[in-house]
C-alpha cells in the first residue's frame, strides 16, 4: 500500500488519460503522499507517519495526539 494515507485513507483512484486523438489508456491519480515525523508527547517518542498533503494541515490544526488517536481507532498501528 504505497499510496495510502494513515490519517484519512485517502488511495489511489483510477481513471483514463485522453489523448489529444480522444485515445483512451488506463491510468492512475496518486495523493501526495508524505512522510513527516512527529514527537508525541504522551509516549514521549517520535512518530513516522505516512500522510497526504491535506492531513498534514489536519494534525496541524487538531494536534497530534488527536490525530493519533484517529489512526489507532482506524485500526492502524503507529
């Protein structure tokens, strides 16, 4: 799962590429996937997290810790 957000789940979605023919082919819209290291305090350790562009604004605004919280009650492991 290479282009896989913890925070919000966001994948790959999938589509065509139309040519300037109108040819059709398969292809591939990635989200900007980053990896960004936080220090949690509560476990007094750093994180590495996988996270779109979009949920790097959203541990800005709500905290890590929240943001944390969000990923362990998806299910994930950090």
């Amino acid at each position: 799962m290479s282009a896989h957000c913890q925070l919000t789940g966001a994948e790959p979605g999938f589509g065509k590429k139309i040519s300037h023919s109108h040819r059709r082919t398969p292809r591939r819209f990635d989200p900007n996937i980053q990896k960004k290291r936080y220090w949690l305090p509560g476990e007094g350790r750093h994180v590495r997290l996988r996270l779109s562009a979009r949920a790097v604004k959203t541990v800005d605004a709500i905290g890590i810790e929240a943001a944390v919280a969000r990923i362990r009650a998806r299910g994930e492991r950090v």
